[in-house]
C-alpha cells in the first residue's frame, strides 16, 4: 500500500468508533503501510464535467486521530484513488442506492471500487443466503399471516426479522402467536405487503453467533463469536452481545469456501457471513465489521490479509 491514495466512503466520521469500528482499523493499516487515507460521505458525490468525483478529506493520522481531517480544495475523480472502499452502513435506502449507481459509473471511468457496487446493488444480504439454503436452518421469506401461522405451526419457537435490518434491529423470537405477536408481524410487513424473513430459532446461539470473515474468497481462520448477555436472545455486539474470538471448526470453514466462491465471482473481496452453530444464517457484503474485536483478541489481524490479497 506504499505511495497509494485510498478513499473511504463512510458514514461521518463522528459516528465511527475508533476502538471498535473495522473502517479505521482499514485506513490505520494502510497508513502503517505509507499509504495516505482520504474520506467522503455519500453525499459528497457528484457526477460532474462528464466524471465521478467526490468532495474529500484527508486523515492524516488515522492511528492517533481519526477524527481529524484536513479538507481538500478541489473536488477529485473517484478513478485517480488506487482503491475507493464503499464502507458505509445500511439500511439499503434509495439513497444507498443512488450511491452504487454512481460508483458503477466510476468504474466504467477507471475506479477501483471494494466491493463492485454491481454486487451490493444486486444483492440483498438476507436472501443472498437462501443459495446455500441446505446450510440454513428452515427458513421462509412471507409477508402473509397464514404463512405465519404454518411456519409457526412446523416450530416451537421462529425468529422474525426484516430483509433490509442491521444489528440486531427488529428481530424477534415468537414462542406463541399471541395477538400482540400478530401486530408485530402486521407491523414489519406494512400490513401484510412487505417481505420478512422467519427462521426456525436456533438454541445454539447462546454459544455464539460467529461472524466470519472471508477474505479474497477464504475464510479467515479466527471468528468472533458474538454472546446474547442476559435474557436476550440477540447476540449482535450492538444490541448487546459479547465477542470473543474463536478458531472456527471444519464445517465452518467449509461453509466459508463455498460462499467465498461465488463472492469472489461477483468482486466481493471482503465480506462476513454469519453462523449460528453449524448454520448460515446471513451474508454481509455491504460494510461487514468485527475484524477490530478479532485483532485485539487474538493479535491476528485479518486487515492485513485483506490489503495483501489487493
């Protein structure tokens, strides 16, 4: 990364967690390795004199402030970067979107943008899963009540949760479907016409929801497995879980060979799937997190992989 430009497209950097966040874990690795960082928001885009160019900061000392920016005087095309890193969260919103409709001009313009916007345009990391159904528990995309009421009839206890969420956000563990369990339902399918996911509840995810990272196609060998703490059954660190780092087993790894392959097929170099036990649950391909907490367990740093396989 030595004598490279890399810019990062983020939320504003007011929001983003030195001690925690992988996006400045990312631009702290390419400084030690000479490279100089530089950042825009979604909406310092611009298509502008016929090219893709951005509004930018640069962050200087990424390491001990990365907060601290010096602006720059002149709006700059996205192609004259080595590398531009689309790191911003979802949700998925039209303007999410219109961002990607951008960056995907900008690599018809020379940009070198991580990961294609074409992928994360195409698809939602929910369904993107259902290809490897046969390593998922039973599972089911429905917006109507009677298919509710069939999928609960098959379990005991179903998660629900929207197609389009992060973190833990509007998940829930239905254990009956109680007239208020209904209202939920009605409530995230906006009246019966918008698509959610249930799942059959997994109990294993008291042992841990591992978030592993697959790097250039291969699965990192360390996870984070992230623990529901107290009655929660969310084990995601931002509704409360736990992260500790962990090998990964056999089938785990397996797992994260198959998805790898069709990733690196689609120009998805970094991303982390999730697995409850031996179960995929989801695939995170927009601004996947959890290498932070992987390093300062374990002291291996999957960052450092990734900008070697670039």
């Amino acid at each position: 990364m030595k004598d490279t430009a890399s810019l990062f497209i983020t939320d504003s950097l007011d929001s983003l967690n030195p001690k925690k966040d992988t996006t400045i874990l990312m631009m702290e690795e390419i400084s030690n390795q000479e490279g100089k960082v530089f950042q825009c928001e979604m909406k310092d885009l611009r298509y502008f004199e016929q090219i893709v160019q951005a509004n930018i900061v640069e962050i200087k000392d990424p390491i001990s402030t990365p907060r601290v920016f010096t602006p720059i005087d002149q709006s700059l095309p996205l192609k004259d970067f080595n590398y531009v890193f689309m790191r911003k969260d979802p949700p998925v919103d039209d303007d999410f979107m219109n961002a990607l409709h951008l960056l995907s001009q900008a690599e018809l313009e020379g940009a070198n943008v991580i990961n294609r916007p074409a992928a994360l345009q195409k698809f939602n990391e929910k369904i993107l899963a259902l290809r490897f159904s046969a390593w998922m528990p039973d599972t089911k995309v429905i917006c109507k009540e009677d298919d509710l009421k069939n999928f609960k009839d098959r379990h005991s206890t179903i998660i629900l949760k929207p197609l389009n969420g992060m973190g833990g956000e509007s998940i829930y563990k239905f254990e009956e479907l109680t007239s208020n369990n209904f209202e939920i339902f009605k409530s995230l399918t906006n009246n019966f016409q918008t698509m959610v996911m249930v799942q059959k509840f997994l109990p294993e995810i008291y042992e841990g929801d591992y978030r592993i990272l697959i790097i250039h196609g291969e699965p990192f060998p360390i996870a984070l497995a992230r623990i529901p703490q107290g009655d929660s059954f969310k084990a995601n660190l931002a509704a409360g879980g736990k992260g500790q780092s962990r090998e990964i087993n056999s089938v785990q790894r397996k797992v994260g060979k198959e998805v790898g392959k069709l990733l690196m097929q689609e120009g998805v170099v970094f991303a982390g799937i999730d697995m409850i036990g031996n179960h995929l649950t989801e695939i995170n391909i927009t601004s996947p997190t959890g290498a932070r907490e992987i390093l300062v367990q374990s002291k291996q740093n999957p960052i450092q992989q990734l900008l070697r396989s670039l």
